[in-house]
C-alpha cells in the first residue's frame, strides 16, 4: 500500500481538485493506497472538506491538529499515521504535480529506498524567492554535517524502512529536508517544474520561512556555535600585532599616560571573552545535539531480515 500525505493549512479551494488528480493517478497505477489530509488548524473550510472526502471515500483519512503547528510538524504527523511500505509527502496546493506520482513509485520498485524531488524552475515565483532560495543552499551544504539536495522539497517518497528510523529523530524544531538528506540508504532524485498555485496564496509566510530556514541551519550545524571561537582566535592573533605596536610607541614615547595599558587590557580580554564564548559554544552544541536524542546507527541491511516485495500487486 502507499499512503499519499499532505498537510493543509487554509486551502478550502484546493481540497478537491487535489483529491481529484491523486485520485484519477492512484486508480491508473492500481495499487492500494490511502490519502492522509493532515489540516492543521485552518480557519476556513478545510476541515469540512476534507471531512466530506473522509465520509465518501474509504481512501481518505482525514485528520485535524487541534491548532497550527507549522508544516514540518503537520508532515510528521502524517508520516506518523500512515501505514503505506511507501510513504510520499506532497503538498495541497498542486506544485506538487500529482502526476509524477508514478514516477516515484516506479523508481521505488526499482529498489531506492528514497526518492527526493527537486524543483527546476517554479512558475510565477519571485526574482527574491529564487535568489535566496539558491543562496541558502549553497551555504547549507558549505555548513552542514549532511547533505541537502539544492531546490529540495517536502515532495518525496520514503520506503517503509526509511520512514521508522525517520519516525526516531524527535526533535521539535525540526527540518525534514535535513534529516532525510542525512538517512542514507538507496536515495535518488527526480526533478520537476513547479506549476503555480491552484487557488489561493503562499501560506508561508517571510516570518514562517525565515523560521524553516534559521531552524535548517541551527538544526544541521554546530558551525554558527564555533565561529565565535574563530573570532576569538583572529582577535587574539590581531591583539599581539597591536601589542607589540603599542610597546613599540611606549618605549619610543609618542603615547599619552594610560593609553598602552588600556589598549593592551582590552586587546586581551576582547579575544579571552570571547574564545571562552567559543568554548562554552562548544559544550552547549554538544548538549544540543544530546537533547535531540537521535539514534546512534541504523542499518541498511540484515541478513537475517528479508526484504519487503515491492511489486504492483498489493
Ligand atoms: N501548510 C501547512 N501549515 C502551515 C503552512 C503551510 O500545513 O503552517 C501547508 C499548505 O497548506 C500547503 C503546504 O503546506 O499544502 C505548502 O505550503 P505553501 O504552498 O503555502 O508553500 P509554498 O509552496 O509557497 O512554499
Ligand atoms: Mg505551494
């Protein structure tokens, strides 16, 4: 089975052209299949339209958060509820085109256990929305521990088997992108144009975004933590350079009284205050990354275990 998921937020008017296309899709690639809404906590008719599909259609699971909780947790929500051998995450909106749907998951027959999908190009986005959206990931990847594929989306397919050890890293401010990068197994990309919204507008919001993307990085980087160490270190190496500068002018005496101890004191203690930063950066990462209680390892493959059959019949 294949369980189809997909959070919404406000989009009462894309609900049923949505269930439409996955539904003429899903029929057409004759495996079973369920489709989990995940609203979460829309102020329109969301509810009740997906409600209305639930009550229609034994497919259709729907499921409300009982407030928003951002797209990321309403994801892992539906990730958590599904009970499909493959997952795929897509959003309401239609740009993510419910026609690639077989595509991902003849690449999952294939064997990969991950299919990332990446945007070439979305219609009708802005000159800013493309700019930083590249920018980000370039320095992502220069900053992270793992990778992240460049114009990644939450539009992806995940084998059973990924999804467990996805469903073990719990921590709150989460980048799904990051992690999933970060899972290993058989992954593979397939990209596509994003076509503009159905209806209505972006429900990210610049204060949302720039939220993701503070959250991507803090999450996948300890490296912000240890630039304050490096700054220390260029300050202290900076200090001996003005300290010989300023003995220099003392022993030549073009200096006012009190002027060589002053600047010599602060030189040193600029770069102590913060390389001790740098080092309590250093322990305060490490309890970060403990908090997250992530697991230690996870396997790829047990000779004692046999693969799950992926073929079209179930
Ligand atoms: N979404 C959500 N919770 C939020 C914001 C968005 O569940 O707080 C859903 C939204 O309904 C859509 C998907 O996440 O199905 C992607 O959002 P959107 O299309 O607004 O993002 P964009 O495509 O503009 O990046
Ligand atoms: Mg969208």
């Amino acid at each position: 089975m294949i369980s189809i998921i997909t959070p919404v937020y406000n989009e009462e008017e894309n609900i049923n052209c949505f269930y439409d296309a996955v539904t003429a899709v899903m029929n057409q690639v004759g495996m079973d299949y369920e489709l989990i809404y995940v609203n979460d906590g829309s102020r329109d008719g969301t509810e009740r339209e997906i409600n209305r599909l639930a009550a229609a259609d034994p497919h259709v699971r729907a499921v409300s958060l009982a407030r928003n909780f951002g797209h990321q947790i309403a994801l892992t929500c539906g990730m958590d509820l599904s009970r499909g051998d493959a997952i795929i995450t897509m959003d309401g909106d239609m740009q993510h085109p419910p026609a690639l749907i077989p595509e991902l998951i003849a690449r999952w027959q294939e064997g990969y256990d991950i299919v990332q999908t990446v945007r070439e190009t979305t219609e009708n986005a802005s000159l800013f929305k493309r700019i930083t959206s590249a920018a980000y990931y370039k320095l992502m990847n220069a900053i992270s521990a793992t990778p992240v594929v460049p114009g990644g989306s939450d539009f992806r397919l995940m084998d059973r088997k990924a999804l467990s050890i996805f469903q073990k890293f719990r921590e709150h401010s989460r980048f799904i992108r990051g992690i999933v990068g970060g899972l290993g197994f058989r992954q593979t990309t397939l990209s596509f144009k994003a076509p503009a919204r159905h209806a209505g507008t972006s429900k990210f919001s610049l204060r949302k975004m720039l939220h993701l993307a503070m959250d991507g990085i803090i999450t996948n980087s300890t490296v912000p933590l240890r630039m304050t160490f490096y700054l220390g270190f260029l300050g202290a190496f900076a200090g001996v350079i003005l300290i010989v500068y300023v003995c220099y002018c003392h022993i030549a005496g073009i200096t006012v009284p009190g002027w060589s101890t002053t600047v010599i004191l602060l030189a040193i203690f600029g770069s102590v205050n913060l390389m001790a930063l740098g080092i309590l950066g250093e322990y305060i990462g490490r309890i970060f990354e403990e908090t997250k209680q992530r697991p230690l390892y996870w396997l790829a493959h047990d000779s004692k275990e046999t693969e799950p059959d992926r073929s079209l019949t179930k």
